[in-house]
C-alpha cells in the first residue's frame, strides 16, 4: 500500500490495493489516448501492450512499474513451496523444456529464484552453514564460439569479454576499450552479440538497444563481417535439422524438427541445448563429489557447505563446471564465476553490492518493515 500511495499519481487503485479498470478506461477517455482492445472490448492492460504505451507516453511509466512490482509478488504461491523445516525447496525438473535446460514450474507454486531479483535477499543458510551462487561466464557465447570453431569469437571470448571486443571490431570503441571506460557503448552492443544466436532482425535489435533501425541494421551486418565462420556454422545448423527433421546438442539431447518449426528455434538451439548438457554433467559430477547442490538456475547452480568446507566446495564446483563446458564446446573453456556467497547469519540481502540488481529495491522494503511503515 506505501507503493500504491506513493506512485498511484492518476488514482487507479481502490482502499484494498486493487486495479480499477473501469477508472484507467475514464483516463485513457479523458487524455484521448489511443489503446488496444481485447476482443471482448476491454482495454488491454497485458505487460507487452503496458510497455509501448508508456514508451508513447511518459507519465504512465510509474504505473507501469507499479503494476509490475504487484503482478510480480507472488509471495502465497512461494509460501507453497516452504516445508516444516522453513525451507523452500524447487525441483530439477532437467527436462522441461525442449532444450533440456531446467526450468520448474507449477501451478500452485512460485519458487524463490523465480521472483523478483529484491526478494533473492531473503535467501540464507542455516546456522553454520553457508550458500554460494556459481555460474558460467557468457556461457551461450562459448558454446556458439567453441561449436561454431570461429577463430575470431574464440579469440575476444577467451579475451574475457566478448560483448566489448566486438564492439572493438564493429569500430564503436578504441583498441583499448574496457567496460569501465565504454560502459554505454557495450550496453549496446550485448543484446546484438546475443541475440545473433537467435536470429534477431534488425526491428529487435532496435527496440532492445534503444538505438535507430539503421544503427541496428549496422552492427547486425558488422557482427557477419567479424564472426563469418559463426554466421556459416549457423546457416550449417538449420540447413543439416531441417533435412534430418531433427537436431540433437551436443551431447545426444533430441528435439524434432518439422515444418512448424521456426528458424529462430533451429539457430538458438545448440546454445541453449549445450547449455544444458553443461548443467547435467555438472550437476552428476558435483553429487559424485559430495557437492550439495541447492538449485539449479538456467547456468547457475546454488551450492551449501557447512562453513569450513564452503571455500573447498565453491573451489571443486568451479573446477567441476569448467570441465563440464569444455566437455560441450570441445575444449573451450567456460569461465566460472562466484556471484553470489553468503555466510551464517548473514542473509543475500546483506552481502549483495549496492549497485547489484533489486539491491536497491531489498533495502527500502527493509526499511519499511522495519519501520513499520509498509502499511501506511
């Protein structure tokens, strides 16, 4: 409700927190605005019709992200997920989706790292124990780079980052650009050097970095002039499916390929498919070694020691998962990184950096409950 009082500027939300639509109908009437319609008349108010609009119009932005912050909270559904012992607990579920890749679902259930990124604050170990987050570095760049065998992306992955070498080679940035020195210019560039390994056309590449349609139809065309091996290995990928009728990743994974099957699914397939051969032989590894595992996460696991052990267990699991992405790309390293680690009696929202995403979110709800001001 502080939310509500604070951010509802145009009045939408009634005494009990709940969306008015027959007040935002009166405003969209009273600005004369023009806005979709469902087919049973109403007006759309979906996340995807939300978003143009407000880029249209600026003083909905606040609501916008008002409603998300509520559609968001799904906090009965995770109180699911919670047994006796106060642990919330998700399934592997490692093949759901077509790919391979773990993604649990239910219905009557939300699971924590399915939340907002603020709420991952809430995460913490039991007393004497510690968790730690682990996961791979750009990982569907190095399997694209080591399955597609280009030199050139082998080379700036291997550089340690790939999102700003290429923006090196498209001549946005000097030689002796950084992260540090270019932020903006790589900001740009990463949904272009990711989104190649799912087509992405030249309308996406403008609505995902802000930029102009030719800006985008630019940098699309300077990543084939600098990664040809790759662009070929790709149009290689989709031809070899579509006459199989199948593709399988790299360690054996299967999915079907028919005439309904889009092209974007054939060009995005191995990297997210070895990406999930990377999780799998990882996750058997690390339970061979006595790792506990907590949860997987897309290409992260969450890992539990009790707390003399966590340095040696955090030390195996990186080691493990490095050579389970060699093992898919062929012998091109993944990269490993600790993301997250958080001590007994310390929660994530303790030890997460200032600027880390939700950070900022997790602190003022904080303060709120313990002010008691969340109501108010």
């Amino acid at each position: 409700m502080f939310y509500i009082a604070r951010d509802d500027a145009f009045g939408l939300y009634d005494d009990n927190g709940s969306f008015c639509e027959d007040r935002f109908e009166a405003l969209v009437k009273t600005r004369g605005w023009t806005w979709p319609r469902t087919p049973t008349g109403r007006l759309a108010l979906d996340k995807k019709t939300f978003g143009k609009q407000c880029r249209q119009r600026s003083e909905l932005r606040a609501l916008q992200k008002l409603r998300d912050q509520i559609s968001e909270l799904r906090l009965g559904r995770f109180l699911n997920t919670m047994g006796a012992d106060g642990v919330s607990r998700c399934p592997v579920m490692p093949h759901w989706t077509r790919s391979g890749r773990n993604q649990p679902q239910a219905r009557d259930k939300v699971f924590l790292l399915s939340l907002p990124s603020w709420l991952h604050g809430v995460v913490k170990p039991p007393p004497s124990w510690g968790v730690a987050a682990l996961d791979w570095t750009a990982q569907e760049i190095g399997i694209a780079a080591g399955l597609s065998g280009d030199p050139a992306l082998i080379a700036d992955f291997q550089f340690g980052d790939p999102h700003m070498r290429f923006a090196i080679r498209a001549g946005l940035a000097p030689a002796w650009a950084t992260k540090r020195s270019h932020g903006p210019v790589r900001d740009a560039v990463k949904p272009i050097s990711l989104g190649v390994n799912y087509g992405m056309s030249k309308y996406g590449a403008a609505a995902a970095t802000g930029k102009s349609l030719q800006w985008a139809a630019d940098a699309l065309a300077s990543y084939r002039h600098a990664y040809p091996v790759h662009i070929q290995w790709q149009h290689d990928v989709v031809v070899q499916a579509q006459f199989d009728q199948r593709i399988v990743s790299p360690l054996g994974w299967p999915m079907a390929v028919h005439a309904d099957t889009s092209r974007r699914t054939l060009l995005n397939y191995l990297p997210q498919a070895g990406g999930g051969d990377c999780m799998r032989v990882a996750a058997i590894a690390a339970h061979e070694a006595g790792i506990r595992i907590c949860a997987p996460v897309h290409d992260a696991f969450w890992i539990t020691a009790p707390l003399p052990e966590l340095d040696d267990a955090i030390a195996t699991m990186a080691q493990i998962m490095r050579r389970a992405g060699s093992v898919v790309t062929g012998g091109l390293e993944i990269p490993v990184e600790v993301s997250a680690l958080v001590r007994y009696p310390q929660c994530l929202g303790d030890v997460r950096a200032p600027d880390a995403k939700g950070q900022t979110m997790w602190n003022e709800i904080r303060e709120l409950v313990r002010g008691g001001t969340c109501n108010k």
